[in-house]
C-alpha cells in the first residue's frame, strides 16, 4: 500500500457498493436501481471516490481499489439484486 495513501479507508459504504457495482460492468441506470438513487447520484459517488483516491478516471479507480485490496480481480459477481454478470472471467464450456 502506498505511504499515506488513505482513499480506501475514507471511502463510504455506500461509495463501496457503487465500487462493486461499477467492478462489476453494470451501467450506472442499473446500480442506481439497485439501491434506490438516481443515476446522477451513482456518478457523484464515482465522482467522490475518484478525488478521495486522486485518480482521474474510472481505469485508475479500479486499479487502485484493486491494488489496495477493495476490489478481486476474480471478484466480478454483481451486488445482490441483480443476477447478470456481464463480463466472465473464463469463456464457456463449449
């Protein structure tokens, strides 16, 4: 982890849930649903967490929650409520 850096532990519970939804690949529409906010809401947390882990863009955000271990590169299932999994890790039996 690198010195200092304390984005990880400022982040909300909410701000987490979004993390894993966006982790996740579903559309900012879909995780607003999820939890009752408006899609505008879903990118002011984005928003949010981006500055408190000073990254500017969603990519960074994502490389830094893994690398800070809040997010698992094998970890992509949707929060619960939502079935889809939209990007599978591993291709189909055939």
């Amino acid at each position: 982890m690198e010195k200092g850096w304390q984005g990880a532990r400022e982040l909300t519970v909410r701000e987490r849930e979004i993390l894993q939804g966006i982790w996740s690949g579903l559309p900012n529409k879909e995780i607003a649903s999820l939890y009752g906010i408006s899609p505008r809401t879903v990118e002011h947390h984005r928003r949010n967490m981006m500055r408190k882990c000073r990254v500017s863009n969603t990519a960074a955000l994502l490389r830094r929650a893994v690398a800070h271990g809040l997010l698992k590169l094998h970890d992509i299932t949707p929060p619960e409520g939502t079935a889809r999994r939209r990007y599978p890790l591993t291709s189909p039996a055939p």
